[in-house]
C-alpha cells in the first residue's frame, strides 16, 4: 500500500466486544477469501487516511483505523440525530505505530480542522428504492465547517431537509449565520429549501450565492426560490420563512474572501449555466463541481483551474464512460474516467465521485468505484452520512473519511470457526485461523492477527450444521468496513458487511 492507498490510523484502546476465541464451538468452519480491491461499501462507522495519489508500495508502516468496536443502537430512518451518527475516536498517529506523545497530541489539538459532510449524493431525481438505499437517494447538499466556524452550504437539494433535521436535535450544532452556494437552478439542486426548517426560525441568517440566469434576469435565484413555493406549488410561499435572506449574485472567475476562507467560482459545460464553486481554508482545499461535461475547451480548462490542487476534489460522475460517448452525450454529466483524469492532470489529492444516476444501484455504483480504483488511489464514492475532515494531523495526514452508519441489524453472538484468507495492508498474502462472531443479518465481526485491506472485498462460504448432522453453506459477499485494536494483544477486529 503507498501512502495515496487508504490506510488506518492508531489511536485510543478499543471499547469493543471481546474478540477471543476460546468459546469457540463445533467443527465448522468458515471461508473467506479477501481480494486486493478496494471499494467503498461502509455502512459501519470507519475511519481512514487519505493520501496522495500514487502507486509505490511502502511496506513496514503499521496503520489502524482506530473506533469503538461497538456503536450507539440508534436508526435515522429519516435523518441523522445527534451524537449518534459519528461515533470514533480521536485521529491521530504516532511513530512506529506506538501510543502518541504528548507533543503529538497537543499538535492535532492546534491544528486547523475542517468537516465535509454529505447529506445528498444522489442526481436528477431523489430515490427510494432499496437497490439505492445503501449510498442514500437524496439530491445534493454538502455541508463544510471550515475552521474557524463559519458554515457553508454547497446546493440545496432533498439532502437539505436531512441537514435542517440535525440543526434541530439536541447538539445539532446549528449556526445562526450560513453561507450557502447554488450551482445552478435544476429542481435536483433546490428542491430542499422549503424543507429546510432553520429558514423558519427568525434567529438565523442566511447568505445565499448563485448566478443571474439570462432566463430569469436580475435576483435570479431568489425569483427561483419563491416561484417554487409560490401558489399552487406549495401551501404556503417564501413569507412564512422568518429567517434573514442577503442574496448576491456571482460570476464564473469571481473570487473573494468570508472570514478566513477563499471562495472561488468558476463556470462549468451543463445546459443553461453551472457554478463549480473552490473553497480554500486553512485546513485544506475543496472543489465542487458537480453537474459538468467534457468536451468544451475553454470550460474543460475552468473546471482545471478549479480543482488544481484540491485536498478534495468533489466531481460529477453520474454517467458511465460508455454512456457519456452515446445516449447521454449533451446532457450534461461526467463520468469516473473523465474525473479521475482531470485529478492526475491537476495533482487533486482525494477524488469523490458525485451525483449519482438515479438508475444506478448500489452494486452499479459499487462497479463504478472500482474501476476508478484501479486507477487512482485515493477515491471514495459519496454517500450520504460521509463525513471528510481535513487537517487533523499536518500536511503529510491532512484528510480523513468517517463512513455513514447504518439502521440496527438483527445482531447475535456467535462462533463459528473459520479459515481466513487475504491480502494485508502491505500487499502480502495472508492465511490463518480464527472464529467469526457477534454475526447479524449484515455482516460479522472476527478476529486476525494480520490486518486486511480496508474496504476490500470478501467472498464468504458460511459452513453451518444442518439437518442429520449433514453440513451446509451459505455463500455470501462483502466488504472489510472496520480494522480496529482488538481487546488482546496482538489481535485485529475486523468488522464485514455482506451485501450479496
């Protein structure tokens, strides 16, 4: 693995279930059989190292994510409460994998940090089907806390309800004044705001930011704010909304200042005018630019400029390769090859594929993800709940990814032992002997002596007793999601979702 691959952190002593075998019971074994790929499927709560890009192996460098082994027993069916949803352990890392100094501790206290939070991924139109559930249905909204507090808002798509659910939960961390930037006025990237329950409240403040459409003429966005809530569209218009509204009107090229951080837009390829939007803090660089197509040179070269450096590099990646040359060519979108190219091309650190087509499914996605894989690094498809923090530990540690939790499985206790197979964080081969415990109709936790890939895929063939002392199988597929400190020396727990 190099440092672009993703890579744990060490950290506090786990919280979680013991991971011992010697209740271990019964001659069944398990076989699981883990491949060098990686892929973003986390419905547990992980955390992971973000790095360059590259693809030089550096072996020997012991890497944990490190979170609690057990996780708050909460469902956010509709939104995420507070407190429930991001539930790990302080990032840090020290040498040689050992606990952290006291220097080491007081430079992550110091340094800038800010929060990327993703509350809608999804494009076009909002889904509810199960085969999207996983990576989340929502249109788009992003959420950045930069350091030195100040909030901004990227689109105000279906996700904006979830983000406004969360400003009213107890320590849901609302702030009374938000800056909040809209690509463009398709209903995937508006339709929150009159679901948005912070505009009702009189104490908030909201800037708001887009361009004048030629369509619309002067206050574009706010003609397209009222006219959607305007009768007979919906029951009551733009009056009822107490919070104070400033809107100001931007340019592709514009560039200026909001506190400690640097705003710039740039103009990018999508029917009737889009905004990709750089935001430069102290901890680090974000581009967005969502809803975008290749193939006009001179906005081939803004969204370059945009994304020139990015710590993350946020891009749409609604369409597949083959889809963007043919059926879906002029309408709009990108692809992961077009994103994951402009990233080399421009030295962006962390590529994010975006915007989801509402017809990909999970698995389609999944599809996407690992594509891109196999030809950069350090790339993680969005999902809702994904929280990006950059900063934490200086330049060389600088981003980290907490994946989205899950609704509460069926769980139970269990020991099966099994047969483990796969390939380390350095790129070895590995096989031994463990027990698979604590099982639930999503995954299952077990414990190793060697450490797994993070988000690499499993394949597991279940060995259980069946009727007249007869074996049977189950096969099944997924995904290491978790690699934290087991509770004995010397051992890794590993925690794996099935999706097949």
């Amino acid at each position: 693995m190099s440092a672009g691959d993703v890579r744990g952190r060490r950290g506090g002593r786990a919280r979680g279930r013991e991971c011992g075998n010697s209740r271990a019971f019964g001659s069944s074994w398990s076989i699981l059989r883990v491949s060098r790929g990686l892929r973003f499927l986390a419905p547990q709560i992980t955390t992971a190292k973000i790095g360059c890009a590259t693809k030089s192996a550096q072996a020997g460098e012991p890497a944990l994510p490190v979170g609690s082994l057990t996780r708050p027993r909460c469902e956010f069916i509709d939104a995420f409460p507070g407190g429930c949803q991001h539930r790990t352990s302080f990032p840090f890392r020290s040498n040689a994998g050992e606990w952290p100094t006291h220097r080491d501790v007081l430079r992550n206290m110091t340094a800038p940090v800010a929060k990327l939070s993703f509350w809608g991924v999804r494009g076009s139109t909002p889904t509810v089907d199960p085969a999207t559930w996983r990576y989340g249905g929502n249109t788009p909204c992003l959420e950045l806390i930069a350091p030195d507090g100040t909030q901004f808002i990227l689109d105000c798509g279906t996700g904006l309800r979830m983000l406004g659910s969360r400003w009213a939960a107890p320590n849901g961390g609302g702030h009374h004044e938000t800056h909040i930037f809209v690509t463009h006025y398709h209903w995937d990237h508006i339709q929150g705001i009159p679901f948005f329950a912070p505009l009702y409240a009189e104490n908030n403040e909201f800037h708001f930011y887009s361009f004048r459409s030629k369509f619309l003429g002067r206050d574009s966005l706010k003609q397209v704010f009222e006219a959607q809530m305007a009768l007979p569209y919906f029951p009551v218009d733009m009056s009822a909304m107490n919070a104070k509204r400033k809107f100001k009107e931007m340019e592709g090229g514009d560039t200026f200042n909001i506190r400690e951080n640097k705003i710039t837009a740039k103009w990018l390829n999508h029917p009737q005018g889009c905004l990709g939007f750089r935001i430069e803090t102290p901890a680090g660089i974000v581009a967005y630019a969502t809803d975008n197509e290749p193939g006009d040179p001179k906005l081939d070269e803004s969204l370059r400029e945009l994304a020139a450096g990015a710590d993350i590099f946020i891009n749409d990646a609604q369409f597949t390769p083959e889809q963007l040359q043919t059926t879906r060519k002029g309408w709009g979108h990108s692809s992961w090859k077009e994103g994951v190219k402009l990233a080399r091309e421009v030295g962006a650190k962390t590529l994010v594929l975006f915007h989801h087509d509402p017809d990909s499914t999970d698995r389609m996605v999944d599809s996407i993800l690992r594509q891109a894989r196999e030809e950069f690094d350090s790339v993680f498809a969005a999902s809702e709940g994904m929280v990006i923090t950059m900063g934490s530990a200086g330049a060389a540690d600088s981003v980290q990814a907490h994946m989205p939790g899950m609704r509460t499985a069926l769980r139970r206790e269990a020991q099966f032992r099994a047969r483990v197979s796969g390939v380390t964080e350095g790129g070895k081969e590995f096989q031994e002997e463990t027990v698979v415990r604590d099982i639930s109709l999503q995954g299952a936790l077990i414990c190793l002596q060697n450490t797994p890939q993070l988000q690499s895929e499993l394949e597991v063939t279940m060995e259980t007793p069946g009727e007249n002392g007869l074996q049977s199988s189950m096969q099944l597929k997924g995904y290491v999601v978790r690699v934290d400190e087991g509770a004995e020396k010397g051992q890794i727990a590993v925690g794996v979702v099935f999706t097949d």
